[in-house]
C-alpha cells in the first residue's frame, strides 16, 4: 500500500491537484480533495482523476491561476489547466466551491444553487456516502491517510462493510438526478460491494423514471458496465433495481426464453447472455461488448415451440441473427453511437451464426468472409458464445487457423478485371456486370485463376456460356 501511494503521489493528476489545494489554502480558503478519488485512494486504486472541493467561489478560483475554463460557472464549478510548456495543458483539475442544492425540476441538474459556508454542507448533495469523502492531501503518508479523511456520511463505514448507500434520502438524492440510478449500479458493479436496501427500494421505486434521462448519458453508462470488467454483475442488478425494462426492454425480454439443451446446457437466453458477460474483461472494446450483449437479441421475437409433426421436434429460432441485426440497429440508433461502431455492432450480430458454417464453406466464400471488417473482433464473440453454451470450439479453431494463416493478399486480392475491363471488352454497362465480376473473383479466391489473361479466358467462357442460354 505505501509503495502504492507513494506511486500516485508522484503522478501529474496528484501533484497538479495538491498545488491548486495548496494555492487556494495561501489564499485562505479551505480546499480539499473530494469525490471519487478519495474513494480510489481508501481502497488502493490509484484514481484516474481528481477533483477539489474549496470554500473559494469561482471568481477567486478564475484569479488564481493562469489557465482556467469557466465550464460551469452556474453551479461553482472551474476547470483548472496545468501547463506543461512543451505540450500545453498538462492535466485538467475540477474546482468546485462548496454549495447546497435547490430542486431539480429537469431530474439532472438543480435550478439554482447557493455557496456553502463549510465542508459539511457541500457534502450533503453528492450522491453516495462512499462519494462524499474530503481528504486533506498536504502531508499525506500511509499512516497518516485515515487521518487526513473528513467524512460526515459515513463512506469509511459503508467501504469496510463493502455497500452502497445514497447519501440521506436515497428518493430524494435519485429524484434529482435520474442518472444516478445507473451509477449506483455501475459503482456496486465494479467494485463488488451490495446496494444498501433502502437504496435498492427507492430505484426500483423510480426506475420508469430513468426514462426522462438523455440517451446519450444512458449509453455511456452502459458502455462503461459493460466494459469495467463487471458486466454481469451490472446487468443482475438493472434486473434487479427494475431498470433494465426500461433502458433496454429488448435485453429484458431474453428472460424465461428457453432455448434446446443440446446446444445451450446452460438455460435460457438471459442466462447465456449472462455468461458471456461474465467473460468480458476490463478494458474490453466496446463493439465486442455491445456486441456480446445484443448476439441473441433476436431470440425472443423468434421463438418456436418444439413442433411435434418435426422428425426432430427442438425449439427453433429460424432468421435470429438476421432479426436481431435489425433491432440491434434500431436499439444503437436509440442511444446514439456513431454510425462506425453501430455498423460493427450490427455486424456482429447479423455474422455470429456463420460460424457454423465454416467448414463446409467455400475456399471464396470463407475468404469473404474473413474481409468483415475487425474480423478477430468477429472471433472474439464466437468463442465468447461458444464457451458460454456448448463449449465446442471446432469451428472457432478452424476459422481461427484459417484466418492466422492466410495473408491479407489471399482473401482481400487485387482484382485480375474491373468494371473498366468488360466496357473496354464492349459490354455496355448495366447489372450483370456486378455478376460478372463476383464469378470472376470467385475464381480468383478458389485458386482457379491467377493472371490477368487467364480472367480475360474466364470472362469470354461466361460471356458465350450466357449467349448459349440466351440463344436456347
């Protein structure tokens, strides 16, 4: 833990951080670390970033250092720039004056805001007791650090017995900001610790309410659970809190939907969605995650029952990944992601069942199908899936090998013929050209063909075999 510490001491976000606490203090205004960093710093995480609590309004704030953005000037809030000569602005600091909040009329911020006198108000409008810590950073060691805490929310005891807890009113705290709902999901997630029951009543209280908040906030918090490292977790507890129905029905509706033992052992499609969660990994890409998350979303609406006129009476999902691309793009377009990582993840989900197929597809058909775009992203949910279900990987190792093995030039080639070549070669442009240059290049991609003048034969042979059945 001291080597720990004494590492982030050293990091530009801490000591840009202590020179704005020491600055504002030479001026003779109270500052304080605060929020989520003196969280990180109590549990041995070296934070990602640091935010200062001070007595200072922003005006006083402005006047102290030399670059500064006013991005929040209505609820006290500055961002204070450490310049770095050779690139600029180093690290950026969030100064926020102490204050008290009014109502929120908008469920995200408050109408009006008034300065706090002390520490002890300003605490009283954050969101989660192990939030709402002050620490005094001057004179920080390892013995010292326990010391150095101003808690008046209880956060240290809430840290030690591992529960989240909405700071006073839990009703009141996710009245005003709907958000926070999903934070208090995301931080419990991620840190493992449970949600304080009365907190966890007064979400699933307001979860329809969760509705009124942004799209955009919505995905980002999502993204973020899904991409922490903790993503089942999370997702049980949008179950749980009655959230889930509301941010992504579509997901909600995977419970209860049975699929057929012999290829998924493990249950229903929730569950299997579940699983795959469960082995995304911190730092996972968000495509991949998305991805995983959405694979099967097309299950519920295409569910059928065990038919017993069948040979082989099974429940059947025919068309899934086909349904499941459309509302998955339907779901992205909702929380608006970029049109990239929409496109990816839908690729994902309309590819995913192409896999098995793989041994039985042509040498020209599996090489179009490597050319997906961030195809090992493709692989990726392929094993996620199948080790999350029936846990063969036949297919998975065989397109692996394939693809590994194969040069970007055997599957992605030059073309031997354009649309250039058949207008020189006096065909008149129009829609068999298309065809004519997919058999074309099919023959390249099986090996058949290799030059120029062999693709010029090849074309001659399709032009006469077209004029033979023309004429028949």
């Amino acid at each position: 833990m001291q080597s720990d510490l004494q590492t982030t001491q050293s990091s530009t976000g801490f000591l840009a951080a202590l020179h704005i606490v020491e600055s504002l203090r030479a001026r003779g205004f109270q500052a304080y670390f605060a929020g989520g960093c003196v969280r990180d710093l109590l549990l041995g995480i070296a934070p990602k970033d640091y935010d200062v609590a001070t007595s200072a309004p922003p005006e006083k704030v402005l006047m102290a250092f030399e670059r500064t953005f006013s991005v929040g000037m209505h609820f006290g809030v500055v961002i204070v720039c450490t310049v770095n000569e050779d690139v600029g602005c180093d690290t950026q600091t969030e100064v926020a004056t102490f204050r008290s909040d009014g109502s929120y009329s908008d469920g995200r911020r408050p109408d009006e805001v008034s300065y706090a006198d002390t520490p002890q108000e300003d605490v009283q409008r954050r969101d989660f007791t192990i939030n709402g810590m002050l620490l005094d950073p001057v004179g920080l060691t390892v013995e010292n650090l326990h010391g150095k805490v101003l808690d008046y929310v209880g956060g240290r005891a809430d840290l030690d017995a591992k529960l989240l807890r909405a700071i006073g009113d839990p009703e009141r705290r996710f009245a005003e900001d709907k958000l926070r709902m999903l934070r208090a999901v995301r931080f419990a997630a991620r840190f493992g610790f449970a949600i304080e029951d009365n907190t966890m009543r007064a979400m699933q209280k307001q979860a329809a309410t969760i509705e009124q908040v942004s799209n955009e906030r919505v995905r980002d918090e999502l993204t973020k659970m899904l991409t922490e490292g903790h993503a089942r977790r999370a997702f049980e507890l949008l179950d749980e809190s009655g959230l889930l129905q509301h941010v992504l029905p579509e997901v909600a509706a995977m419970r209860g939907v049975q699929q057929p033992p012999e290829w998924h052992p493990e249950g229903d499609v929730w569950v299997h969605t579940l699983l795959l969660l469960d082995k995304l990994h911190a730092g996972a890409k968000a495509t991949l995650a998305w991805g995983a998350l959405l694979h099967d979303v097309g299950k519920p609406p295409t569910f059928r029952a065990p038919d017993p006129a069948d040979v082989k009476p099974r429940i059947r999902f025919n068309g899934h990944a086909d349904v499941g691309a459309t509302m998955a793009r339907a779901i992205l377009n909702r929380l608006r992601f970029s049109n990239d990582d929409t496109d990816q993840i839908v690729s994902l989900v309309a590819n995913h069942m192409r896999f098995g197929d793989v041994t039985k597809m042509k040498q020209s058909t599996l090489k179009r199908f490597f050319r997906l775009q961030d195809f090992p992203e493709h692989l990726a949910l392929h094993r996620l899936d199948v080790t999350s279900s029936h846990n063969q990987l036949a297919m998975y190792d065989y397109a692996s090998k394939h693809f590994e093995a194969a040069p970007i030039e055997a599957y992605k080639p030059a073309p031997l013929l354009t649309g250039r070549d058949l207008i020189d070669a006096g065909l008149p442009p129009g829609p068999r050209f298309k065809q004519l240059l997919h058999d074309i290049e099919d023959a390249q991609l099986e090996g058949n063909i290799r030059t120029r003048d062999e693709a010029i034969n090849l074309l001659r042979e399709l032009l006469a075999s077209q004029r033979g059945v023309s004429q028949g």
